[in-house]
C-alpha cells in the first residue's frame, strides 16, 4: 500500500469523526452494522426454521436449553470487544495509535485464552450442566449434540468473529466489520439446509454449520489483520505492553456491564427455561420460538449501539461534546423507531411469525401468547442500550453496571418465581416488560445525573479518567 493510499484511508477515518455532517457519519458507522445485524438475525433464525421443518418440537426446544450457554461467548466478546473498541477510539481521538494498537493485542489474545478455557470446560461437564438447565431423556441426545459441536469445538471462533469486528470498527472500518460477521452468517445459513435437511443431521447439522461459519468470518478478520498491518490499529503482535495493568483495568471494567448483560441475559434464560420446562417441552419450545423473534428488535439496536460508540468515545476524547451530544440524541430517534415499529409487527403478526418456524398448533398457541407478552420490552430495551453504549464510550463504569445489573438476572428473576407463583406460566414471560421498565427509570435518573454533572465540570477536567 502506498502512502498516499494510506493518508487517503487515514483522512476518509477522520472524517467520519470529526466533520461528516452527524446523519451521514452515523450511517457510514452503522448501516454495514445493522446490515451485519440483519443477516446475524437471519441466521438466528435460519436454525430454529430449518429444525422446525422436521416438526420436532423437542430438538427446538433442545436448542433453547443451548442457547444460555452459547450466550457466554458472547459475553466474552462484549467484555473485552465494548471495552476494547471504546478505548482504542478515545486514543485514536488522541493521536495515539501505538496505545490503540496494544489494546487490540490484548483484547485478542485475552479473548482466545478465555474461549479455549471455556471451550473445554463445557465439554467435560455437558452432561450435568444440560440437564441442569432442564434438559431429560427426549431432549438430552439433540441438545449434546449442539454443545459439542456449536460450543465445545467452535467455541473460540464463536468469540472471536464478534471481538474482532468490534475492534476493527473501532478505528473506522465499519464495512470490513460488517463483512466480515455478514459472511460467516452466510456461509452458516447456507449449510444450514444441506445438513439438517438433505444430510438428515438434525440438530447436529445446524451445530456443525454455525461452527463452519464462526470460523468462516474469523478468518476473514485474521487475513484483513495480515493484509492492512501497516495500516490497522488492530494487532495481533504480543509486546511487553500488550499487558499493562491500566490497560487491562480499562477494557475490563468498561466492558462489563456488558458482559454481564449477556451473562446475566444467559441466567435469565436458564431460569425461565427450567421454569417453563416444568410445564411441558412443548411449551418451552415456544418460548425458544418467541424469543428467537424478539431478537430482531434488540439485534437492530445493539447494531446501532455498536456502530455509535467509536463516534461518541472519538468526540468525547477529543472535546467535542455538541457533536458527541447530536449522535446521541439522532440515534436515539432511530432506535425509537426501530423499536416501536418491530413491537407493533410482532403484536399484530405473532401468530403466522411463530408459524414460520413450525407448524404443530400447540407450540404455535404457547409461542405467539409468549412473543405478545415480551415484545413489549422492545422499546424499553432500546433505551436502555442506547444509554448502556453511551456510558461506555465515555468510559463510565459504575453507571452501565448498575443499568445491566437491573435490567437481566435480578429483578426480571425476581419478578418470575413471583409471579409464577401467581399467575403461572405466562408470569415467567411478563417478568421480562416489568424488569425493563424498573431498569429505564432508574437509568434516566443516571443518565441526567451524569450529564448534568459533565455541563459542571471545567473543559479540561472532563476526560481526566480516561486511560493515558
């Protein structure tokens, strides 16, 4: 690559931070990333689909007892992907590539030490820890089937297809970020038919092809890595710095809360899938159903989320506070009209959506009553990773736990074996709604609070926590 190719690259970066007007730098940043999102949440459903083809609803709800585990890769991705990616942005913001580029080294090589460990600690234990979450001797044999292969064996490419595209959106790259994810959802979706139907490998299929595609776009990442190395800030060269205590505290506290969003999301699930499972797996295959819908609407705005926060965390290290200020508020009309729009979709249509995925009339009863009752939770979800995000890129760490810790694995637990007790089986559903609603109005008291707090503080007392 030639040097005026590279400033050509550098300038086109800089510009979408600093003077692409806020609508044209939001949508450079995040179209390829609800595009990615989109295909991600056709992939998301391209399993349950394709299994319910063969009308069994114990293999879907198989997959749902899966899904708590699978989880946890993503929130190895969150903690070191969101705290990586909003650090890498504020010293680009800077002017410190050398101190992004020791990020990134950490973030990978942490992400694959953490994978590999977990990887093989499900392995070992499958057996007690599925029939924990509910599983019994109808649904055990397909849910293994998944864990060894979806989550033992692609384990660590599952971690790192989505670290790695939140670091290399972190410098700008958001096309490449969103290729990179969009074509292993691709390759995933269609193997998808060939092995659980033409094959007849069943639940194994699905597994075996979202391993195949994982590694598909973590490949891809890997070569983009090897190709722009003279001009990428994403690094897989281990230094003496790769490991700095500053900046391992960094990426980690400011990406856990949401990291314990996805975990914590994994123990809600676990409950409600034991919960209902104690029902009928006919009922639990309609939450799995329902919940795979519900989905979209949090996948377009994690998208959004992902694709602001290099923006915000840019501007808000380099000063420019009116210009972090219009992302947000312009973002979050769009994530309103996301939200609202895929709540009314799925209240008027639940019942031919949840039919796309199977045709037996009980499950297709539990799943559209489910999909009615926490679609509610579609805009106040919004918000909330709307504020999540935005706290993050300033690198606040207090504030988005406090927001994750209310929303996932607290007070929606809580309000389940309450409300079980109850009411019953459609309890365990409206626990999700009223544990959002809790969340949004404690995180608008801190959401004021904080901006009140940096309009107070002197311009250059503003960014004194951040990492330098």
């Amino acid at each position: 690559m030639t040097d005026d190719t590279k400033n050509i690259t550098c300038n086109k970066k800089t510009a979408i931070f600093e003077t692409l007007p806020i609508p044209k730098a939001v949508a450079a940043l995040v179209v390829p990333t609800i595009i990615s999102q989109l295909i991600t949440i056709v992939y998301n459903l391209a399993d349950t689909y394709f299994i319910g083809r063969m009308n069994d609803a114990y293999q879907i709800a198989a997959l749902s007892l899966c899904l708590p585990l699978f989880l946890v890769y993503t929130a190895i991705a969150n903690l070191l992907g969101v705290g990586g990616a909003s650090l890498i942005a504020r010293f680009l913001g800077k002017g410190e590539k050398d101190n992004a580029k020791v990020v990134s080294s950490f973030c990978i090589w942490s992400g694959i030490t953490i994978a590999v460990i977990y990887s093989l600690c499900i392995y070992l234990f499958r057996e007690p820890l599925l029939y924990f979450f509910g599983a019994d001797e109808m649904t055990y044999r397909y849910a293994e089937d998944y864990v060894i292969w979806a989550i033992s064996i692609g384990g660590p490419a599952t971690a790192l297809n989505p670290l790695l595209a939140y670091l290399v959106r972190a410098e700008g790259s958001a096309l490449h970020a969103g290729v990179g994810m969009s074509l292993g959802v691709l390759v995933n979706i269609a193997l998808d038919p060939v092995m659980i139907l033409y094959l007849g490998w069943e639940i194994k299929g699905a597994a075996i092809a979202t391993m195949i595609g994982n590694s598909v776009a973590t490949c891809y990442f890997l070569s983009y890595i090897c190709v722009r190395r003279s001009d990428t800030v994403v690094s897989l060269k281990i230094s003496k710095n790769s490991f700095r205590k500053d900046i391992a505290e960094e990426v980690i506290l400011v990406g856990l809360p949401s990291c314990c969003l996805s975990l914590l999301s994994t123990l809600s699930n676990s409950v409600i899938n034991i919960l209902v499972s104690g029902y009928s797996a006919v009922a639990l295959a309609g939450v799995g159903i329902a919940k795979k819908i519900n989905l979209t609407a949090f996948a377009l705005t994690q998208g959004l989320g992902q694709g602001i926060l290099p923006l915000i965390a840019y501007n808000h290290a380099k000063g420019n506070y009116k210009r972090m200020r219009e992302t947000i508020k312009f973002s979050a009309v769009i994530a309103a009209v996301l939200s609202f729009s895929c709540m009314i979709i799925a209240l008027i249509f639940s019942r031919p959506l949840v039919g796309c995925f199977i045709a037996d009339a009980e499950t297709i009863n539990y799943g559209s009553r489910f999909l009615r009752i926490i679609c509610l939770a579609m805009p106040t979800s919004a918000f909330l990773f709307i504020c999540i995000t935005y706290f993050q890129a300033v690198g606040q760490k207090k504030n988005p736990l406090i927001i994750s810790l209310l929303r996932k694995g607290t007070t929606d637990v809580l309000f389940m074996f309450l409300l079980n007790g109850i009411v019953g089986l459609n309890g365990i559903l409206w626990s999700t709604p009223i544990a959002d609603v809790v969340a949004v109005i404690v995180s608008f008291v801190l959401l004021r609070g904080y901006i009140k707090k940096v309009k107070d503080l002197p311009l250059e007392k503003r960014d004194r926590k951040t990492v330098t």
